[in-house]
C-alpha cells in the first residue's frame, strides 16, 4: 500500500497587535476574520482583518467597554454572520460586524468571567432554535435564545451549598433533529458533565484527573458520534459516543502530547476525522482518528459496550514562543486555519496534503 505523503503545517501570514488576543473567527463565507482580546487598559479590542494577496490588512477596530474572552458565529445565520461574544464581567454580547460598535443584544449572563461559549441552529444544516452556550467562572453553564429577552432557556449549576467549579470550556452536540441536543461543560478539577436539553437530566459525567480546557464534538448536527476532550497535563482524550454503557459508560483513549497543557481542539470541517489541537508550548498537533472494524460489542454482563479506535498524530509543528489562545479553521477553503498567541500575534496558517486524508 502506498504511503501517504505526511501533511505539512506553515504560516503563511502574520499580524503583531498591541493588545492580548483571546480569540479570532473566520468570518463565514470570506477572507476576513475578527480577532477579540484585552488591551491594556482593561478593555475589550475588537478588529477584523482581510487577507488579501498573503498579507493581513486591518479593516475595522473597535473598542469595547470589556475585555473579551471568547466568541462564536455559529448560532447566526450565513446571511447574517452575527458574532456571539463572552467577556470578563460575564456580559454575553451579540454583534452585527457591519457596525461593531454597539451590540445588537447583550445580556449581564454571568457573575464572573465567561470562560468559553459555542452556538448551535444558526447555520443551513442546524437543526432545532439557534442557541448560545456560554460557561463560567461562577459554576453556572446556561443556554440562551437570542430571540428571547434576557432569560436563559436552561441552567446547569451546582444545587445551593455546593462547591462551584471553575467552567473551562463548553460545546453543543447531538443537534440532528428539532427535539434533541446534548451540551457537554469541562471543569479546573477534571469534570466532564454532559446534559440532555430534551429531558433536562444529567446523562453523563467523569472526571479526567487534569483540568479540562477544551471540548468539541466532531460534529454538531447529527447523532454524537465522538468527543475530543483536552486537558492539564499534556493529555488528549477521545470518546465514541455511539454506544453508552450504564456503568462504563462511553469507550475512550488517551494519548499524551505537546509537553504542555493542551488548550484547545477543532475538527477540520471538511473531514470530521481529522483535527488539531493547541498546546501552552507554542505547538500544533494534527490528528486523525482511525474507527476499529467494530463499533460495539457485547460485554460479559451481556450488555452492549463501544469499542474505541486509535489515534495517529499525522503532524505537529511549534509556531509560537507563547502558548496558542485560539484556533478556527476556514470553511471555505481546506487546510486553511487561523491561531493567536500570547505573544500578542495572529497567524494565518496553511496546512497541506489533507484532501489525501
């Protein structure tokens, strides 16, 4: 059998800023893309920038009352592309990008920083209300409609009395229909708890030793399939989501990388087995998760268990002096990705040969 040539991870553009970038998005259906973090000051920087002919032009900036943590354009729609944004006073901020000054919906959402935030519904193949996730400092993780004034539609917290963890990271899943979705929240001391919005129950939860600092499904908007949980301590996990056993639980494995923390993870949106994570050393790790022949087997309880695949690091490359803040893949074009850094730097970055995957 022919073995593949190995992809290759480059920058291909760069943007030193004057502030802390915690974020940067593609802007759907462009070459432009917004980028939010602290200046400093203690208050929120908001630019977008093009990429044109391998260079970053600045096109817009503007200035926000907060500092900016997080954000999100998935519970918006192409036409729109409005963007969704968490900031450290707990404000949850909805922004048209034509005039980013003023948000077109903002709602104090939490009592402490919003930590991490996704959005659901908003695209043309989401299903059910277009939704917004936010997770925070104060314990609480909640689900807002937009359409809806300054309520959340559901509250996942500790009962009072409690010990409140710090939510580090937050995704959707399992929106295949108008009637189920599923939201998964991370926590400092290695929780993972996953929620079913439909019955409104805990439907599962374990805890990973090391904090969690990212989650994402590989895909949103069909029955869970796989989540990606990354960690303290240099560990990935992967979990099949197909089969859940009533005590196991759902099958997993474990792989060590980056010799850091591990921040963050995002699928490649053209091919779902494949992704990337981020590490506090500067460092990209591409991935591709390879299925067993079978997917679930029948335990000696009698019972039905997954069977987990394995995971091969197809590449990995150190970008960054600083540890990496955030990563977005493009849509539109594959391989194409964007990443901050705490060295106050935004790249463009290529990476080739993955159609051969």
């Amino acid at each position: 059998m022919e073995k593949l040539a190995k992809p290759i991870i480059v920058c291909h553009a760069e943007q030193s800023v004057d502030y802390t970038v915690f974020d940067a998005k593609w802007i759907p259906c462009s070459a432009k893309f917004v980028a939010l973090g602290s200046k400093p000051r203690n208050t929120g920087a908001l630019q977008i920038y093009e990429l044109s002919a391998g260079k970053l032009n600045l096109v817009k900036q503007h200035e926000q009352p907060n500092p900016i943590k997080c954000s999100t354009f998935k519970a918006s729609s192409l036409r729109e592309r409005y963007l969704a944004t968490g900031d450290f006073k707990g404000r949850m901020c909805i922004y048209d990008l034509e005039d980013a000054s003023t948000p077109v919906y903002k709602v104090e959402g939490h009592k402490q920083i919003i930590n991490a935030i996704d959005g659901v519904g908003g695209d043309t193949i989401g299903c059910g209300a277009p939704e917004i996730l936010t997770g925070s400092r104060d314990g609480s993780v909640k689900v807002w409609d937009p359409r809806q004034k300054d309520r959340p539609v559901a509250i996942m917290e500790p009962f009072e009395g409690d010990q409140r963890r710090d939510c580090w990271s937050v995704a959707f899943g399992n929106s295949h229909n108008n009637e189920d979705r599923v939201v998964v929240a991370g926590y400092d001391n290695g929780d993972v708890k996953m929620f079913d919005l439909r019955a409104m129950a805990l439907r599962w939860e374990s805890t990973l030793k090391f904090g969690v600092c990212g989650l994402e499904f590989d895909r949103r908007d069909i029955p869970m399939n796989k989540l990606v949980a990354t960690t303290l301590k240099s560990r990935v996990y992967v979990f099949d989501l197909r089969t859940q056993h009533p005590k196991k639980g759902f099958s997993y494995l474990v792989e060590k990388a980056h010799s850091s923390t591990v921040w963050l993870v995002r699928h490649l949106p053209q091919n779902r087995e494949l992704f990337m994570t981020a590490g506090g050393n500067g460092s990209l790790c591409l991935w591709k998760y390879e299925y067993p022949p079978k997917r679930k087997v029948q335990g000696a309880d009698g019972i039905e268990e997954g069977v987990i695949g394995s995971l091969n690091l197809l590449q990995n490359n150190i970008l960054s002096s600083q540890p990496i803040s955030s990563l977005d893949w493009s849509t539109d074009k594959t391989g194409l990705g964007l990443i901050t850094s705490f060295d106050q730097t935004i790249r463009v970055i290529l990476t080739t040969k993955l159609n051969l995957y």
